[in-house]
C-alpha cells in the first residue's frame, strides 16, 4: 500500500493487542489525519502575534547579545514543496546530513486552497545573530533554496514531531505494490522525481564546484524517466539496478567524465581523437559519455553487439533507436540510454543473471569486476524501490491537515 493511500484510509483501531507492520502504520497515519483535520478546525491557520511579542527584547548573556524571536520555541521553514515523494526524499537526505541535527528536523503536511502542501522545518537557536548565519550557510550550500524564521509554541512542535514519524512510518512499512508491477502512470511521475532529487543532491552540485553539472529539470526528469523505463522493459533489465548504475555513473546528469582517460589501439577508427601516434598503435582519447558514462571504445564494443542483435528495435521509440552507423562524436543522451541498457543485458546474460557480477563488470570490465562499485549500485537499487513503491497516485490527495502556523518573521 503507498504512502499517499495509508494518509487517506481511517480505518478504527483495533481492540487486539497484536497488530502487523501494516496495520500499525495504517492506524498511526489515521491519527495523523484525525489530528491535523482536529488542529485545522481548533486552531488559527494564522497565529500572528502582536508586534511586541514578535520583536523580543535583546538579551544580554556574558559579553554575548542574543536577540530571539520566539516566546517558545524557535524554528525555521527551509522548504516547501506540493509534492509528497519529493518532500520526503528531500526530508530523508537533509536528516541523512548531519546526525545531530536528524532529531531537529521535521516533515508536515497541509493544504492550500487547491492541494496538499508540504514543509520541512529545522529547530534553530532563539537568537536571530546566529540562526540566520547558519542558515545562510546552508543556502549558500545548496541545501535549501529559501528559508523563513518561524516562532513555535510547545503545542506546533509535537504536532510536528507526530507528522513526522508518522511519514517515517509510513515510507518504512511494507508495502502491497511492488516496482515491477507498478504502473507507469503512477510510476513516471515518481521517478521523474527520484531522477530530480539524485542530480540536486550530487557532491558537485551542493559543493557548488565550478565544474559542477546542471542539475535536470523536471521536464528533462520526465523525458529521461520514460526512456529509462522503456529501455528497461525493452531489455528485461531490473529497473531497480539500472536505477543504480544511473546514479552511481553521474547522478543522471548529461556529462563528460574521464577526460584525460586514453587507451593505445592498433589502428585509429573513423572518429578517434588521436593523441599520439607509435609504429604500430595509436594513443586515442577515451574519455566516458554523457549520463551513463560509456566510454568511447565500450560504446563502439556496444555498437557491433546492437548490429548482431535480433531483437525488434522498432518497438522502441524513434529516439531510443541507434543508427546503423555509429559516430562516436555525436551520440544523443536518448540512443545512450539505449546503449546502457543493452551494455547490462549484455553483461547480465554473459554472467548468467549474476547481477553483482554483471554490475561490478558495468565499472571495472568483464576480467575485472568491480564489487565495491557493485555494493554501490546496490544500495541506490535499495533505495529506489523503497521510495517508489511506496509512490502516491498522482490524483491523491493527503488528508493531514495543516500544521498550526506560528508567527513567520
């Protein structure tokens, strides 16, 4: 059962003491609905406060001058979204950060005029001289777009600490549907998401290197969602482990990688960047392309497999399809998910199905397996279907209501 389907069912607890995994996260997310449509209708959706309540008086603390914003407790909202799945994955990874700050942060939900809302929010210190650097500090990281001081009262934050662990609850049970059996027009949104949180949370995009990659867009996520997706069907790959390699090659991100790699061959191939030439071989540029980062000389081995293969290419889309001709300098990121794919089922069959095997040959060659990159890939698979079985309908709606506002600075 997904998350967005246990926020919706209220079901009555049961009198039975002994209860499983599934109905335990059913009732606690039922109480979660209860409470907050309790709070949407006993509590102000605006607690504005008067002006002398919201400018506190500075107070002095040794040779230290504190100037707090709460009567309460402090906080702040550091982001929002109208999203489910990619409020949480945002919400597991800001907590994933730092451990000491994992208690401190929280995940609400709400609704606006039209949909469900929502928000993330960090404790802060009650002095606005130190949170407001720090949060500065965060925002010039890339770990949040926006941030807004927030003045709790004790009642808003256990309020939020229940929405929370309900959420956790409810992204940690099993669940009823599974990846393979999911269906694309609950699936493609989802993913879509997924791609879009793996390229904003790369080291390189939130170290904020000069080099750093764009991260993808949403209609960028959409387009290469579907492609993955058919590719995968295609193939017969397990979606989850090719979800892996995507990640752990660029995040899914279109770039370069490799630059300086070379390799020495006997003879240069139309379109080799040769960098020296010897007596009998050649030094030719073998650096690795795009999202799935294929090198050069692996993309033609995968070009002379495509022209041997008997399967039907014409169930594929028109920009999934490879030419007949290969022109290594001017693949398309479409017809590179293609040869990923086709790359996997390769080395999955050369394996025999061995998917840590094929994997680890995917990074370090078929002599080489790379089983460190493996376990990498593995952990991303993990992930990927934990979060996506458990993927909202698109058309659902959350019946949380919403946090008790307190006063925004």
């Amino acid at each position: 059962m997904s998350a967005k389907k246990l926020t919706r069912n209220l079901r009555r607890p049961s009198a039975a003491r002994l209860f499983s995994a599934r109905a335990l996260a059913v009732i606690a997310l039922s109480a979660l609905a209860l409470t907050s449509w309790t709070a949407d209708r006993l509590w102000p959706r605006h607690m504005r406060v008067s002006t002398h309540h919201r400018r506190l008086a500075p107070k002095v603390q040794g040779r230290h001058v504190a100037v707090p914003f709460s009567n309460e407790v402090a906080c702040a909202e550091i982001a929002s979204f109208d999203d489910q799945l990619e409020a949480f994955l945002r919400y597991e990874y800001l907590r994933g950060r730092d451990p000491d700050d994992a208690s401190k942060i929280f995940l609400t939900a709400g609704h606006g005029s039209k949909r469900a809302n929502y928000k993330i929010f960090l404790l802060v210190e009650n002095d606005q001289l130190t949170a407001i650097p720090r949060l500065n500090r965060m925002e010039s990281h890339g770990l949040i777009t926006h941030y807004e001081l927030v003045a709790w009262t004790k009642q808003d934050l256990a309020f939020a600490q229940q929405q929370s662990r309900m959420f956790e609850n409810a992204y940690n049970v099993p669940t009823e549907q599974k990846l393979e059996t999911l269906p694309s027009f609950q699936l493609l949104p989802a993913l879509a998401d997924f791609l879009v949180f793996k390229s904003q949370t790369d080291w390189r995009v939130v170290g904020q290197s000069s080099r750093a990659p764009q991260p993808l867009t949403h209609h960028q996520a959409l387009r290469l969602a579907s492609d993955i997706l058919d590719v995968a069907h295609f193939y017969n790959l397990p979606l989850d482990y090719f979800l892996g390699v995507g990640a752990m090659e660029n995040n899914y991100m279109d770039v370069n990688g490799d630059l300086t790699h070379a390799v020495w061959k006997k003879r240069a191939d139309r379109g080799d960047i040769v960098l020296r030439r010897d007596r009998k071989r050649v030094l030719v540029s073998d650096y690795s392309i795009g999202t799935w980062q294929i090198s050069r000389e692996t993309l033609r081995a995968a070009h002379q497999v495509y022209l041997k293969d008997k399967r039907h290419y014409d169930e594929l889309p028109p920009r999934l399809r490879p030419s007949r001709d290969l022109d290594v300098n001017s693949v398309n990121s479409e017809v590179l998910t293609t040869y990923a794919g086709l790359v996997l089922r390769d080395l999955l069959d050369r394996f025999g199905g061995d998917v840590d095997q094929a994997i680890g040959a995917y990074n370090g060659g078929i002599r080489n397996p790379n089983p460190a990159y493996a376990a990498g890939v593995k952990n991303v698979a993990f992930y990927a279907r934990r979060v996506l079985e458990h993927a909202p309908l698109p058309a659902a709606k959350s019946p949380a209501g919403a946090l008790p506002n307190g006063t925004v600075l």
